[in-house]
C-alpha cells in the first residue's frame, strides 16, 4: 500500500510517500481501508518529537479518519467487513500507524459509526478536536450557562470546536482571529465577540464589551507571547485549558498574576480518557451540537498526493479542519 512516512524526527518536512506493506489485524482489530484523513497539529508535534508518544520508525502520522472495514480479526465483535466507520480516539498515528496510508490497523473499541446527517469529510476530522474542546470546557467542572468563555485560535479545528460547543452550553462566547472574513464566520458559528490578537488594544476591548465582568474560562491553542494577555482578561478563580503551543514557548510569565484572583491553568489531555470516557463524552457531544443544529466546519480537502500542502494549509491557520483524500469515493 502507498503511505506517508517519516525517517526520523525532524518534523514535516521529512514525509516522503512510500510503499509499505499491508497491515495485518491482530486479535481485537480490524483493517480500514482509509478514504478521508484529517490533520491535527498533533502530527507536527510527534513529527518535531514534542509529543508524549514515541513510535518506532519509520512511522506513518495521522490520528484521524473514516474508511470501510476491509479485514477483521479474532475476537472482534459488532464490526464487520463493509462496514464504514470514523475512529474515535486512541493510538492510531501516536505510537501505532496512523491514518495517512491507504490501509490502516485500528483497535475495534476505537470506531464509531457516522453521526447521522453527517457527511463522510465532517465525520473524518470531527473526533479529536470536539473531544478535545470538551474537556477543555469541562476540565474544571460545570460552569454556570451564562459564563464568558474566551478562545483563542478559534478558527482552526479544535477552536471552532470550542466556540460551537461553549455557544451550545449557553455561555458567552468570545473569540481571537487576525482574520476579519473567519471572525464574521465565527459569529455566525456562535461567537458573541470577535477580537484580533494583533491589535494591541484587544484586551481593552474585551474589557469593554464585558463592563463589569471578566473571561470566566479560556481554551488557548496558542501559547506563546499570547498567554500573559490571556491571563489580564481572566476574573476571580478564572481558569485557563491549555490546548497546545503553536506560537511556542512563553517567553515571559509573572505568576504573581495567579496569586489574587487565584487563577489556575491546567493542560488538557485527552489521551488520559479511558475508551469509555471518551464514548461518553463524544455521546454529550453529539447531543450539544444536535440541539444547537451545530456541523463540523471542514476547510479544505487535499489529494492524498498532497498531504506536504494540506500541512501547509494547516500552518498558515484554516477556517475548521483541513482533509486528505486517501481514497476517492465508490
């Protein structure tokens, strides 16, 4: 079969395309002959070796996808050949193979059907960022429906995410994009205000928009310069989820700023879900975004030839997910 594998870890730059053998399923597997995979800034940081899981190499990325059930090993019930199905979270494209291959082994635990109404794109990349967003908004117990949550890479997949499942909880959603074509899209999604982290008076803004109040909770994918300003917005015991690091390290942080508002910060983490944990939260999932008439916002979808451009895609910063097609459909 054709993959995408790298040789080390140097980062994206080292994929090549490359013929491999087939995966053979072991007891409790099945094989998925993949036709959409999504890209997830997870595969950049395992790609850099800034991710906790360590595969052999040569590895192939890719953590989510959809495809039909080619092959199906002993013990594995409920699953059949023919059968379509979405992985829903576990150690495919962390220390197993991953999705960007034709073929791809897949534990049968970690596959879910497609939601209803959904299309096949929607429901390859939905899993990781939606799972994700909701820890973020619930990592910290539940929050009243009126609370101000403030997001911040709100156009990429796990902060579309975010915004689409806070608006959902009923809490006032506020969102960072430099883009003023992905903030009107963003109100649309559900956001209450829009703010450009570029401008150096965002936090004045959002202080005004808030009068008296502040950012209850923040979900940052960013990191970087961006965090302290984060913290400036938060109120009383305001709390922040730590997505991820796309600007980097934060290259200069007082925590003395925690100390009088008792603020706390805490990282997300949804590879600490058990199968069953994360079943039940795709469940609550699934029911927000099915009471809000909320979808999945892909991006763009690439030729499987193209994955080095899809990450490109994916770096200048999308509007949802962005997509390779591994297998045409039919």
């Amino acid at each position: 079969m054709r993959a995408w594998i790298i040789d080390d870890f140097k980062g994206i730059g080292g994929l090549r395309l490359a013929d491999v053998p087939n995966p053979v399923p072991q007891p409790e597997e099945v094989i998925l002959q993949v036709q959409y995979a999504a890209l997830n800034p997870a595969d950049r940081y395992l790609a850099e070796y800034l991710y906790p899981a360590k595969p052999r190499l040569p590895h192939i990325l890719g953590r989510d996808g959809i495809g039909t059930v080619v092959e199906v090993g002993s013990g594995v019930k409920d699953v059949r050949v023919g059968d379509r199905r979405v992985i829903l979270r576990g150690e495919v494209g962390g220390n197993r193979p991953g999705t960007f291959a034709q073929r791809v082994a897949v534990p049968a635990q970690d596959l879910i059907e497609i939601p209803a109404g959904w299309s096949e794109p929607e429901a390859a990349g939905a899993t990781l960022v939606y799972l994700t967003a909701y820890q973020a908004l619930t990592m910290w117990g539940p929050l009243p429906p009126s609370a101000v949550v403030l997001v911040t890479g709100a156009s990429g997949g796990v902060g579309v995410a975010a915004v689409q499942l806070a608006a959902a909880l009923r809490h006032k959603v506020l969102a960072l994009s430099r883009s003023s074509e992905k903030s009107r899209r963003l109100e649309q999604l559900g956001a209450t205000g829009t703010f450009n982290p570029e401008d150096p008076k965002w936090r004045e803004a959002v202080k005004a928009l808030l009068g008296t109040r502040r950012v209850d909770l923040a979900i940052d994918t960013i990191g970087g310069k961006l965090l302290p300003e984060i913290i400036d917005t938060l109120g009383e015991q305001g709390r922040v989820s730590v997505v991820g690091r796309l600007a980097g390290p934060v290259p200069s942080f007082n925590t003395a700023t925690l100390f009088f508002r008792r603020l706390r910060l805490g990282g997300v983490a949804v590879g600490a879900w058990a199968n069953a944990e994360s079943r039940a939260a795709w469940l609550q999932v699934l029911d927000l975004l099915a009471r809000a008439g909320a979808r999945p916002q892909v991006d763009k979808v690439f030729p499987f030839d193209q994955l080095p451009q899809a990450f490109e895609r994916l770096a200048r910063g999308p509007m949802g997910k962005v997509l390779v097609m591994v297998r045409p459909p039919g």
